[in-house]
C-alpha cells in the first residue's frame, strides 16, 4: 500500500504513539498509569485501522476494549490494593543475567521478524500483484456504488455486513466454542473468588464440613 | 437479506458432525446447574451424570464411526472417507476419531478418580466434573480441527479450562502458585503459537490446513517468501514445545503437576498433552508438510534433549508427582519421535503409545490418590514404603504401571514405544539420513535410565523395610474400577496388540504430501450481496 501525502503523517503519528504508549504501559510503575497508556496504545492501533480502511474493527476495537475492558482493568486496579510495586520498594527486575537473555532473545527475534517480513512483503506483492489489482479495482467499484451518508461526504461501507455475514456462516463454528470459552472463563473465575462463606451459603451446609484444607507440607526440591 | 435464501448457514449433517461435543456441552452445562440445585451430599451424582455424558459422547462416536463405514469387525475395516463440516473448519475422520476416543478416556478416568479425592481435599463441586468436560469438549475440537481459527479458540477453550482446574483447590497455597505459573505460562505459550500462526497465513492467505498445505507447497527455497515462512513455523512449533512441555521450555510441568490436584495433574499430564499431539499432528502433517526436511531436524534435536532432561531430572526426584512429571517430560520427547517419523509406523506409535499412556499415568495418579488421607499428602515417593504388605493388590497395579511407562515387554508401553521408534528407523531408511539413527540409539540408552527411576517405586513399594503407616488406603468403587480399566487396557494392548495396530493403521493412515484441492473459502466474503 502505498501512504499519500497526509496519510504519511497521520501513519507516523500514530504508529510512533502506538509504540511508545506500548513501552510506557509496560515501564510505568503505576498500575493506573499502565492502564492508560494501554488505552491510549490501543486507541492509536484503532486509529491506524482506519488508515488500512477496516472502519468496523477500528470501530470494535474502541468501544471494546477501550470502552469495555480497559474500564474493567481501571475498575479492578483500583478496587484491589496494589501494595509494594506501586511505592517502589520491589525491584521490577530479577536478576541482570536473566535481563540479559530476555533481551538478547527479543532483540533476535525483532530483527529475524523484521528482516523476514521486509523481504516476504515484496516477494507476496509481486507474487500477488494480479490479485491485488483485482481486488482494488473491484472494491473501487462497489465503493463508487455505495450510499452517501449524511454528512454528503463519506460513503456508507458494507463491512459489517460482510462481517457479519462470515460470523455467521463460515467462522460460525469458533464464534461458537468462543462463547464456551467465555461460560468456561465466567465459572471458573467466580469459582476461585468466592469465599468460604459464600461457598458454604452456596452448598448450604455448615463451613465446618468445607473447612480449612489440611496444611500442605512442602516437602519438595526445586530443579 | 438476500443471504436467507442463497445459503442454509448451518445444516444438520454439519450438527451431526459435532454430536459427541454437542452432548458433552450439554451435559456440563446440565452439571453445572445440578451442583446448584443439589444438596451438598447429593454432589456426587454430578459426577455419576457426568460420566453417563461420557457414554453416550462415545456411543455417538461409535454411530459417527458406522455412519463413515467402518465396522467393528477388524479385518473388514477400510480407510474411512473424511467428512469436512461447518465450511471446512472442521474434518471428521479416522484421526479425528481415534483422538476424540482417547480424550473422552481420560476424561472418564479424570472423574472417576476424582469423587473420593474431592470429598478428602474438602471441594466437592460439581463445577469440577463440569470443567472437565468443557476441557474435553476444547481438546475433541483440536482433535477434528481443520482450520488454524477453530484449532486455536479450541486449544484456548482446553488451556482456560486447565488454568482454573489446576488452582481447583483454592485454599492450597501450593496449588494456586501452580495455577498461576501454568496461566502466565500457557498464555506466554499461546502468544508465540498466534504469532507462528499469522505468519503462515501471511505467507498463504489461509486459515484453512489443506490450503495452507498447498500453499506451502508452491515456496521454493529460494523464494523471498521463506524467511516468513520458516519463522512461522518455528513460531508454531515453540509454541507447542510449551503446551507438550519439551525442553526448553518445559519449566511450568514440574510446580503445575505438582500443585495441582491429583487427579487435575491425572488428566493434565494425559488429556492435555494428548490434545496437543493431535494439534502438532495436524498442523505438521497436513499444513507444513511440504517442510518436513525443515522441521524434522528442529524437532529431532528437541526431542533429543527433552527425552535426557526430563529422564535425568526424574532421578533425583523425592515427590512422587514431580517425578511423573519429569517422566512426562521425558515421554513427550519420545512422543515427538513418532512426529519426526510422519509414516505409518510412527502414526500406530503415536496413536497407541497416547492411548496406553494416558491409561498408565491416570493409574499411577490414581495410586497415588489412595494413598491421599486427611493429614496426610502422601504425593512423596517414600509414602509408599511397605505397600506392597499394606495392599498387595494397589502394589501390584502399581508395579505394572511403572513397567508399562519404562516399557516392559508385554505391557502396553513396549508396544507403543517400539513403534515409535521403529517408525524413526522406517524414516532413516527412506530419507538415508543418519541422523534418524543418532536419535532413535539415544532414545534407546536413555529408555534404560527411566527405568532406574521407575523401578524406585517398585524398590519402595516390595523392598521397604518398613511400612509407611498402617491406616487403610482411600478407596472408592469408582477409583477401583477406573484402576483396574486402566490396568486391563495395557495389559490387553500389550498382550494382544493386533486390533489396536489394525485401527491405528486404517484410521490414521500416513498422510501423503497431495493435499486434494478443495473449493476455496476465505474467511472474509468481499463480495456484496
């Protein structure tokens, strides 16, 4: 794809602060300051959808996770009492050799995936060129088919219908044992916060017979 | 609104292919609500009612079997037809089958020698039995998976599912540390397995396992699209070293196996690590095939290391569940020797050394739940001291279960590994590499260390000059009986191996490297309707 004018800058802009917001999520000390950078991370990748013209998953991506799970995460942070970390006494790092691979590998791995995708972005579009062109002149096409909206200026797209249209048929299946994933997600969590109270209220039976388990020994060597 | 009449979203042949999963969905969620409405003493028939789901998950497995043509008599059987559902994000066939069989096995045994373990540990809810079969529900759509989407939201469903039962007994410390390593772990483990997977659909453009075949297949090694491509697959298979639990990246096995309940451990080690074999398989076998001389020196040196780490590490083990937990270790480097090979030998190893595996482990997890009392953890190895004066019989089963995992002759582990590794030398006679011979003579010297390890149990249990403690084992109809299946399973396997080697062979054929072309279907429709 190649960027225009000011599509280069509103590229740069929001890619740099997708990275920095990135890098500010992880080294902020501040349980709270992570969550808003990590908002304002992932408000700039919805940003950059935009620019790779998939207004509905911009969209998704907003109400979702900044609107919904970040609140969430916000709401949790603030209601559990993040103790030592926040003051600053633990040290975030554990030991200088273990930093030291971690690094090394990850520095491997950015310019493996860097220098492998650079090369396999040129290869796939000279292979794909046909297709490609295909695809813009058709999508040209129906876009200069599409209603108007309101405002007289931009076009009315059909993504989320063909979104839609693939949830329900050919990705039916996974959007399915998804919404297992999430009952399962659902029961499990309440299973571990609930209390011992709570637990023998649920059971109706005296805490007694709960109880507390028997002490674990921990008799055990560390390999 | 046109779509309503050009296509019938969902038809009900398509239902009929995910029955067994449907009836297993149905009954956890039906669980789920009994352990509300039961009484607190009535919790068992959760249980009960769970494994009655079980039963008919495997008799509609049987009905889907018929329904392909097979038959139940052996010498009649013929490959079976695959059936492709839900616009090709699933494929029901012979591998498909054999894998949900064994899942719906030890999910059947995880319950079974769960009901007393539950009632000692003080947490019996129903909600266990209902995980578990949200678990085997995730593990049987990676077994018939045939799209990177479904396999990975099914391998989440699994992973999810495993994170809480593994802290299932929340008042242990040692088991929520346990459930909390295995969570930042696994989902560290899912993160690099996405990454492998959106390479290879970069490379391909498509999610779907035959096309991504063939699309590999047209990469030369010259192309600029091989780096991607090769990082992808690394990517993928790092990502499934962490869910086998192969060296290096096998740190969480030993502190989950351990924290987590026996029988949570039980089905971890069996049901889990099988899932994710049935993964590597498909992924391997059928979308990287064109690969094979790529990834089969990168899994052959794994294999290599993790089969002497984890042997090694089991020696010096003093807990019972962390040495079977190195001895998992050990045997998924073994296991990854049937991938190496990729031929028809290695597919009967892998098949049957799963099967009898997971029937030796949930026995040995589940002598080791017997000897759990109020009080007493009794997860140490010395905790056996003297069983066989205390419970000859326990012993006995015992012992066997040992010989099986180190691979005795006449139990069903020497079946499975001698295929395993005869499928390694079938491989090294048709690739003429030497390598394959290297790999499969060092998984031989090393079988010999496991046995060091194995036959402690024995030493233990026959030669202690003491007896550990005199109060009776905790024993259960249930326990007993899912003991004595298991023992019955490997001995039948390793006396009388034939109409297992003759099922493994027609239903999980070797696959050949012509992927057959399919309609087309992307995931994204881009044309209006």
């Amino acid at each position: 794809m190649i960027l225009s004018g000011w599509e280069t800058v509103f590229f740069w802009f929001f890619s740099i602060a997708a990275i920095l917001a990135g890098l500010l999520t992880v080294m902020a000390r501040n349980a709270v300051h992570s969550a808003l950078f990590l908002i304002s991370s992932l408000v700039s990748v919805g940003a950059l959808f935009i620019l790779l013209g998939a207004e509905f998953i911009a969209g998704v991506q907003i109400l979702v996770y900044v609107g919904g799970v970040m609140v969430l995460f916000l709401f949790v942070i603030m209601l559990v009492n993040v103790g030592a970390e926040e003051e600053g006494r633990a040290p975030i790092f554990n030991r200088p050799a273990q930093v030291a691979a971690a690094l090394i590998f990850s520095l491997l791995l950015v310019v493996a995936l860097l220098a492998a995708i650079n090369k396999g972005y040129v290869g796939l579009r000279d292979r794909d060129a046909a297709a490609l062109k295909q695809t813009e002149t058709t999508r040209s096409e129906q876009e200069s088919k599409m209603q108007t909206g309101a405002t007289g200026v931009s076009r009315i797209t059909t993504q989320t219908e063909s979104v839609g249209m693939s949830l329900f048929t050919n990705a039916s299946l996974p959007f399915e044992i998804a919404s297992l994933l999430l009952l399962v997600a659902i029961v499990g969590s309440v299973m571990l916060a609930r209390t011992l109270k709570q637990e023998a209220a649920a059971d109706d039976v005296d805490s007694e017979v709960l109880g507390q388990a028997p002490p674990a020994e921990t008799g055990t060597d560390n390999i | 609104m046109l779509f309503l009449f050009q296509t019938s979203a969902i038809s009900v042949r398509d239902l009929q292919l995910i029955a067994p999963e449907l009836i297993l969905t149905v009954v956890a969620c039906v669980a789920l609500v009994m352990e509300v409405i039961l009484p607190y003493k009535l919790s068992k028939w959760t249980a009960y009612f769970s494994l009655t789901g079980i039963g008919l998950a495997l008799i509609s497995l049987g009905a889907q079997f018929v329904n392909m043509g097979g038959t139940f008599n052996l010498r009649a059987l013929q490959s079976l037809s695959a059936m492709d559902g839900f616009y090709g994000m699933i494929r029901i066939d012979g591998f498909a089958l054999v894998f949900k069989a064994i899942f719906l096995i030890a999910a059947a045994l995880a319950i079974a020698i769960a009901m007393r373990f539950l009632d000692i540990e003080r947490e019996q809810h129903g909600e266990y039995y209902a995980l578990i079969l949200f678990a085997t529900v995730g593990m049987m759509f990676l077994g018939s998976g045939y799209d990177l989407i479904a396999l990975y939201i099914a391998l989440e469903l699994m992973a999810v599912t495993f994170y809480v039962l593994v802290a299932f007994t929340k008042r242990q410390k040692r088991s929520n540390e346990a459930g909390m390593k295995y969570f930042l772990l696994g989902a560290f483990s899912s993160g690099i397995l996405i990454y492998g997977m959106s390479l290879l659909y970069g490379v391909t453009g498509s999610t779907n396992l035959g096309d991504i075949g063939r699309g590999v297949a047209t990469i030369t090694a010259n192309s600029p699209m091989r780096p991607m491509l090769l990082l992808g697959m690394i990517a993928l298979a790092a990502g499934l070293f962490f869910k086998i639990a192969a060296v290096p990246f096998h740190m969480w096995a030993p502190d989950a196996y351990e924290g987590a309940p026996t029988s949570v451990t039980a089905f971890l080690s069996t049901g889990s690590k099988a899932a994710s074999f049935a993964l590597y398989a498909r992924i391997f076998f059928v979308a990287l095939a064109p690969m094979q001389i790529d990834w089969a020196p990168l899994l052959g040196i794994v294999a290599a290391i993790t089969i002497v780490v984890g042997n090694w590490a089991a020696i010096t083990q003093e807990n019972s569940k962390r040495l079977l937990a190195y001895s998992s270790i050990s045997n998924a480097g073994y296991l990854l020797l049937g991938v190496i090979a990729n031929n028809a030998y290695g597919n009967i190893g892998l098949v049957i050394y799963l099967l009898v595996y997971t029937l030796m482990n949930m026995g040995a997890f589940g002598v080791i739940i017997s000897l759990r009392r109020r009080g007493i953890i009794g997860d140490n190895v010395d905790d056996m001291t003297g069983l066989a004066q205390k419970a000859p019989g326990m012993a006995a089963m015992m012992a066997v279960f040992m010989l099986s995992l180190g691979g005795m002759p006449g139990t069903g582990g020497f079946i499975g590994k001698w295929y395993l590794l005869y499928g390694l030398f079938a491989r090294a006679d048709a690739d003429h590499k030497n390598w394959y011979y290297w790999l499969a003579g060092w998984a031989i010297i090393n079988l010999v260390v496991s046995f060091f390890y194995y036959l402690r149990f024995i030493r233990v249990m026959y030669l202690g000059d003491r007896v550990a403690d005199d109060q009776p084992l905790t024993m259960s109809p249930a326990l007993r009986t899912a003991l004595v299946a298991a023992l019955v399973g490997i001995l039948f396997v390793g006396v009388y191996p034939q109409p297992f080697i003759v099922l493994a062979q027609k239903l999980f054929p070797a696959q050949t490297n012509s992927n057959p072309v399919r309609q087309p279907s992307s995931i994204i429709d881009e044309s209006p309707k």
